[in-house]
C-alpha cells in the first residue's frame, strides 16, 4: 500500500476533545489501552485536523449539544469497558 494512501490518524486521552471530534465527524479508528488510560484514535485524513484543534483549544470549536452530549456517554462506555 503506498504511504500517501493510508490514512492519517490522531490520538488523544481528552475525553471532551474526543467527543468534539467524534461530534464533528471524525471516525473513530481506535482506543488502546495503555494501563490505566485510553487513548481514542481518529481518521484525519480528510480533514483539517489542524485547524479543528486550533478551534477547540482556542474555545471556538462549536458543536450541537446533544450530539456532544452522546458522544460523551458513547466514549465514557468504551472507557469503562
């Protein structure tokens, strides 16, 4: 498989960072374990992820409420699994 062709991937352990991606759109690729801490993986290879994480750090990321709301609960579920 050429590299330019496999996708690009983030990963995180912020569970509200991970809710405002999966929210926005980002798939969900992954959530490792490392001890005692999960690491959720996203695709990002259509994005600009960049810029996303520009906006969410900055306080400019917006989302809908309730779409957030659930991702939450759906990423706190893989977390206690």
């Amino acid at each position: 498989m050429n590299p330019q062709t496999l996708p690009k991937t983030v990963r995180t352990s912020d569970l509200y960072f991970a809710a405002y991606l999966q929210t926005i759109g980002l798939p969900l690729v992954g959530s490792p374990r490392e001890g005692n801490r999960v690491h959720f993986e996203f695709d990002t290879s259509l994005c600009d992820y960049e810029s996303l994480k520009a906006l969410w750090f900055n306080g400019q990321g917006k989302v809908a409420a309730l779409p957030f709301s659930n991702s939450i609960k759906s990423l706190k579920s893989i977390c206690h699994m």
